[in-house]
C-alpha cells in the first residue's frame, strides 16, 4: 500500500526585491527570556515598495518600442 503524499509545504519568509524597504515599527518585535532561553514574536512588521523605477523602466521600453 503507497503511503499518503506528504503535506505540502507553505512558502515562508518575506523575498525582498530592488525598491523595496523592510521596517520593524516600534513595538514590532518581542523579544524576551524564557526557562528555554530567548524567544522572538514577531508582531509588525512594514513592507513598502518604491513605484517610480519600475514605471520608469516601462515607460522607456514603450519609447524605444
């Protein structure tokens, strides 16, 4: 008997490309000490992403086309 297909796993993460900017908030990041030592929670967290280089790079494609 074939065994069952495993789950399938989630993309984690955050992928971080050219123009963009990460930004932790103040009090976005927990940090405390524990019996099993630190332990990070991750509450808030900024992304934002810079626009004009991307309409640029269309806008000078369409005047070469």
């Amino acid at each position: 008997m074939a065994e069952p297909d495993p789950e399938p796993r989630q993309a984690g993460g955050i992928v971080v490309t050219r123009g963009m900017s990460l930004r932790i908030p103040a009090g976005g990041l927990r940090i405390s000490m524990g019996p099993d030592g630190l332990d990070a929670e991750m509450l808030s967290l900024h992304v934002s992403r810079s626009m004009w280089l991307p309409w640029l790079e269309i806008a000078m494609s369409h005047l070469e086309a």
